[in-house]
C-alpha cells in the first residue's frame, strides 16, 4: 500500500470508525471472557469458551479489514492506529489513538509515539 495524505488518512479513519468502534467492544468481551475461561471458572453472563473463541476469531476478522485499508495497527489495549504519509519529504505516520475525535496528530516513523506532534 501507498502513503496517505492528511485528507485520505481522516476520510479512511471516518470509514474504519464503525471497526474500530467494535474492536473496543469485542476487545472488552474477549478480556472478560478470557479470565473466565483462563482461571477455569464458571461462565460469565458473557459465556464461556464458545464466546471467547468466536469474539477473538471476530477480532482477528477486524484488525484484518484495518490493515487492509493500509493502516497500520500499532496496538489494541489502547486502540492505536497509524497511516504511513510523509510531511515536509520525512517518513511520518499520521497518529490516532482510541478516544481522539480526529486524526490531528503525527510522529516521524523513526521515532513513534513518544515523538507526537500536532498535524501542522
């Protein structure tokens, strides 16, 4: 895949929102369904190992329709996604993380996260 520009890589975040805003709500499932099953204990208003398997097999489904888009997901507990771009002729990723209302911030590809600046 490509690099974005600021405009495709908010009209793309806009597009995977309905995903990524499932990936929140399958990610807490699994996790809860995951400590049952793990620890061995009874199943949870949730379920048990049926549930667990067809919500992280439903996550794996969801993170693949994210990187196909040629967004990189970056990680999952918080949700963190990258779009590969370029800013003033430097590799960037442009930065989204879980509870942003947009896509305003960017760090150099080199760098990752702890180098976050502000979309100019």
């Amino acid at each position: 895949m490509g690099l974005f520009t600021v405009s495709e890589a908010r009209d793309e975040l806009e597009q995977l929102r309905p995903v990524l805003e499932e990936i929140v709500a399958l990610r807490a499932d699994a996790a809860e369904l995951g400590a049952v099953v793990g620890a061995g204990g009874p199943p949870t208003p949730l379920g048990g190992m049926p549930e667990w398997k067809a919500a992280t097999a439903r996550l794996d489904d969801l993170m693949t329709v994210v990187q196909q888009t040629g967004a990189v997901l970056k990680s999952l507990a918080p949700l963190l996604v990258d779009f590969p771009s370029e800013i003033d002729g430097a590799d960037v990723d442009l930065c989204w993380l879980e509870g942003e209302d947009g896509l305003d911030w960017y760090h150099r590809a080199d760098l990752g996260f702890a180098g976050r600046r502000r979309i100019p």
